[in-house]
C-alpha cells in the first residue's frame, strides 16, 4: 500500500439480556483468523461474554500481515508482523470495551429490502444471487437510533487489485453514510463466495465504490424508516467447534503460480473451526468462517422463514476463524477460482450446511 484513500474500523455492539451477553464485532479487513479471534476472546475474559461474533467486511484493500500462516501469507496477506497483530487485536478490544460500557435499555426491530442489480454472480453468468438488503435496528428506549446490522451480500472488490491505498470499499462509504444518520452501523457480508458488486456508477474505482456504498445506504434508510423496534427481546447464541473432514478428491491444491500437494497443504489448514448461531428476537445470524457460497445462504434463508418461524435470517461470512471456500457440490464442481480456494473437497458444504441447521434449530 502507498497511502490511505479513507478510513478502516473495528466497529461493535454489545447485547444483554435473557441470560447472554453477545459481543458483535465487524472490522474492515479481509478475514477473522482463528489466533485473532482466540487472543481478542482471551483479552475479554473480564465481560464474561457467553458469544463473540468477530467478522470481517471482506475488505481486500484493507491491512495485511496479521496471519502467521505461510500458505496465507503466499496468497493474499503478505508476511506477517506481530506488530500488525498485536495492534488489530487492540483495536477490537477497544471497540468491544467502548461499546460494553455505553450498554443502557434499548429496542429492536428487523426488515428486508430488495436491492436489484446491485449484486451478480460471477461464478456464472446465469447464477443465481441475493438481492436483498437486511437491517437489524436497534434504538435506545426513547426511539433514538443506537446502531444498526445491515446483511448485503457481495465481495468487497469494487477497486481491484490496482489499488494501492488503504480503503473500506464500498461497505466503509455505506456505514460512514448510514453514521451520519446514527452512532455505529456493523456491515456484515453474507453469503457473497461467488458474488460480485456492480456499482450503479462513478467515473472511477474510488467514486464507483462511493456510489455503491451510498445507494446500499439509501436502501438501508428506507428500510429503517419504516422498522418499528419493541422492548421486549430475547437472545440466545451457540457457538460450536465443528471437524473438517479431509477430501479424499484431490491431491494436488492449485494456486497461481504453485501447486501444494496435499500432505503438504494440510499443515497449513486447520482440522477443526467453528460455526455460530446467534438469534436476536425473530432474527438469527448463522456465522460461517469462510467465502460462503450464495446457494447456501439463498437455502437457510427460505428455511430459516418456511420452516423454522424465524422474522429472517442473516448469513455472516468471514466470521470467526477463515477455511476457504465453503459451496455448494453442484457449484464445487463447476470450477474456477472459487473451487480452487473450496481446499476440503466437494462435500463440505453439505457436511457444514447440517451442523449449521442444528444449530439454527436450537437457538429458535
């Protein structure tokens, strides 16, 4: 990076009541690796929280150098510095203590909007994608507005790979709008693995990441204008540690320039991560720690409102620990980038997709 274009936040809510006390963090960054989020929990013992949700917008114009791990840092981080760690851990730290000790009685209420054409599939031209916009709005018991959660599905890719300046993209232009309106706004990628942003326009990368954030904030406005929040809200959160069976498909891993074979990759992948249901009142966010493929999410959500009586239901990727792509089989198999970075073989998704729905079944 050559210089700073705007701003990167860690930005978070702190939730009590019915027994939980829910720490929700969002950082511009591309990923939560499982060291962050174990030393950010490590150093709030003292909340006594019961769930912490860490998750990155995704940002790819955002730090490096954070993870100590030589595969990542071959294909997107950079070398790691402790010191980079060290001061991306405090900064969430200090947005989770700032935000715990602004705690005081407050209100919720959740909607959907749809946002046409803000969104593709890049996986394939003719897949399917999400076009809805979701809030999670909070005010304090006078109808003030608190903070909001807002869910969009797509990559924070807007500027490419061209950019050399430390930016938010466009989820930093579309809470930086929507904190004009109100003290902290939490964007949270969903199910965006094989999603693109299309911005509505601008004449270059920077004014074209401005004018998506701000027409997603638009949407968000009207959406919130017309939320009614209530007092009477109830929390409750599981978060389990879940096993990464191993592919037995592949034995060769591709990458741009280098091939790792498999006994090899594996030292550098995990075996076990995590996934988390969190529900807020008639909402519930299901956190994946990977690029979660579109189907999936578009499958949860249908069932999480047909089946499972939930308001609606809002998949957080990059949340929690990062493994990689997480698709679909019918996707796994059409290839391209997002297979290549699918590292556990075809059937992951499935395996996880059942973990998931057992735990979205228990916090209802």
């Amino acid at each position: 990076m050559h210089g700073i274009h705007d701003p990167l936040y860690a930005r978070a809510l702190v939730l009590e009541g019915s027994g939980e006390n829910i720490a929700l963090v969002s950082v511009d960054l591309l990923v939560i690796t499982q060291a962050l989020r174990e030393e950010v929990a490590r150093r709030l013992l003292p909340l006594h929280l019961t769930a912490l949700l860490l998750c990155a917008t995704h940002n790819h114009s955002g730090v490096g150098g954070y993870w100590n791990n030589f595969l990542a840092e071959q294909i997107a981080m950079g070398g790691y510095d402790e010191r980079i760690f060290v001061f991306v851990v405090e900064r969430i730290v200090q947005a989770v203590l700032e935000a715990d000790a602004k705690k005081c009685a407050a209100k919720v209420g959740e909607g959907t909007i749809p946002v046409e054409g803000l969104n593709r599939n890049r996986q394939t031209r003719a897949g399917p994608v999400d076009s809805e916009l979701e809030v999670i709005r909070i005010d304090d018991e006078t109808d003030r507005p608190l903070a909001a959660i807002v869910n969009f599905s797509a990559h924070a890719t807007v500027l490419g790979p061209q950019n050399l300046l430390l930016s938010a993209d466009y989820p930093g232009a579309l809470t930086a709008a929507l904190e004009e309106q109100l003290p902290v706004a939490l964007f949270t990628a969903g199910a965006s693995g094989n999603l693109a942003p299309h911005s509505p326009g601008g004449k270059d990368r920077y004014e074209s990441a401005a004018a998506l954030g701000r027409a997603l904030a638009q949407k968000a406005e009207e959406l919130m204008a017309g939320i009614t929040t209530h007092e009477s809200v109830s929390l409750h959160s599981q978060t389990r540690e879940v096993r990464l069976a191993t592919a037995t498909t592949r034995t060769l891993v591709p990458f741009p320039f280098f091939l790792f074979t498999d006994p090899l990759f594996r030292l550098f992948t995990p075996s076990t991560t995590l996934l988390q249901a969190i529900r807020i009142d008639r909402t519930v966010l299901s956190a994946w720690p990977c690029d979660l493929g579109v189907e999936i999410g578009l499958e949860l959500k249908a069932r999480a409102r047909s089946e499972w009586g939930y308001q609606q239901l809002l998949a957080v990727s990059q949340a929690n620990d990062y493994i990689g792509y997480v698709l679909a089989e019918e996707n796994y198999r059409q290839g391209g980038y997002e297979t290549r970075m699918s590292f556990f073989g075809p059937r992951l998704g499935e395996s996880l997709q059942e973990q998931m729905v057992t735990l979205l079944q228990e916090v209802r």
